[in-house]
C-alpha cells in the first residue's frame, strides 16, 4: 500500500493533467437550450465575428447559420428538409442578415419573423442537434471517448401536439444516427409534454429504439414539505410506462 501511494504521488502531476483536460473537454461539449429561445427579428445587423457555437436562446442563429461553411449550409438545409420538410437559410443584404425558411416543392422564401412563433422556437434546437451530429468534434483525447450533452428544457413550448410528436421523432432519429456514428450522445429534456412522453412510447412500442435507449426522472413536491421527490420510470416492451404516478397528467389534483 504505501510502495502504491508513493508510485501514485509521483505521477500525480500527468494524473491531474489528465483530470483537467477530461474535465475540459467534457464541459465544452455540453449544449444549453433555454426553454424561451429568442424572438426571430426580421434582420440582423451583420457583424464580421466568428461564431463557432449556437448560444442557449438562439439569438446568434443568424449568424451562426451565416458563418458555415458552404458545405455545412447544404448539409444543414439537407437535414432539415429531411426530417421537418423545409430548408433554413441565412441572406445578406444591404449589410443585414435575414433569415428565411423554404418549404418543400415551394420555391418562395418566407422571412422568418412571418411565420409562426413555434417555427423560431424549434429552430435552436434543430440547428443545435445538427451542429452535433454533423460538425467535426474537436479536442478528442485518445482512447477517450467523452459524450455529447445536449440539454433542452421545454422543447414543447410554443409547438402544437402534431409538432411535439414530430420533434420527439426527431430527437430519436438524431439519437440513433449519433449511435450510428459512433458519437455518444445524451439528450436530456426537460418537458412537461404528455404528446412527447406518450411519442416515445410508441417508438418503444414499435421497436424504432430499444426501452433502455431511454429513461423517465420524475421530481414531485412533498406533501407539506419543501423536499423535492425524485422517482424513477420506464417503458416496457409495449411502450407502456412503468411506476407512473396516478393522474401525473389529470386536470384535477
């Protein structure tokens, strides 16, 4: 035991290091999406800044979307169209930045600022699960293999049940093809939404992912105290969930 301390003591400088650049690297690649993401402006004032990362309220979309590459526009524009049927572009003009949205087989470009409230809500995220799965990670230590944090509160807000249930569908898709690309990624959400717990079941139930591919934390109040109660839930095989608390979602308490 002590000959082990001794041997540790001295390579307690590499270990620390090592601790630093695992601590490093782990919290640069942890994402925030605030649960009121920015109001979309019909332009914005062009800045020659570099902006490598979507902030927590997207108010850097535009400039963000600007600043790709033109690889990475097509490839954004190619994920969206995909899985949410239009394209988001960003369009300089007259030293202001604008950002459009074009649906699928329409050719006329819409201002983002005229369309509805939820399409500049669900477009941080969006941007933001792109930017994981398709950006180049930096700063990888060998042998190492440091997750992906993606953190949404809310993604729900604003969003009507078709559109709860299609983002659902899309965070699973982005889930599995990070798997896919051997990227680990988790997605914590932090929702109030039955559309979107209710969504993932159904996933389950049809074998789109596995019941362990995910997992419920619910917090309650305690009768008569300021104590928090944390319990834990699942689904089974049929997309059922297990030790859910009767009438979580009842109009009445």
């Amino acid at each position: 035991k002590k000959y082990r301390d001794l041997l540790l003591l001295t390579k307690i400088s590499l270990i620390l290091y090592n601790l630093d650049d695992i601590l490093d690297t782990t919290f640069r690649r942890v994402t925030y999406v605030e649960p009121i993401r920015a109001s979309v402006q019909r332009y914005y004032r062009s800045q020659d800044i570099a902006v490598s990362e979507l902030d927590s309220k997207g108010e850097n979309l535009a400039m963000f979307i600007r600043n790709l590459s033109d690889r990475e526009k097509t490839s954004l524009e190619h994920w969206t169209s995909g899985e949410l049927g239009l394209k988001i572009e960003s369009t300089y003009n007259g030293g202001h930045v604008s950002l459009s949205i074009t649906f699928k087989d329409s050719k006329e470009a819409y201002n983002l600022a005229d369309m509805g409230f939820g399409f500049s809500q669900v477009m941080p995220i969006l941007v933001q699960i792109w930017s994981i799965l398709n950006r180049t990670p930096k700063g990888q230590i060998p042998n190492i293999t440091t997750p992906f944090i993606c953190v949404i509160e809310q993604p729900e807000l604003h969003l009507h049940p078709r559109l709860q249930a299609k983002l659902a569908e899309i965070l699973v898709r982005a889930a599995l093809a990070a798997k896919k690309a051997e990227i680990e990624l988790f997605l914590l959400l932090e929702t109030h939404s039955e559309v979107i717990v209710n969504k993932i079941g159904l996933l389950t139930a049809e074998k789109t992912i596995e019941k362990e591919d995910s997992s419920i934390v619910l917090f309650s109040k305690e009768i008569n105290s300021p104590n928090t109660k944390v319990e834990f839930s699942e689904y089974d095989e049929s997309g059922s969930l297990q030790n859910w608390p009767y009438g979580f979602f009842d109009f009445e308490v």
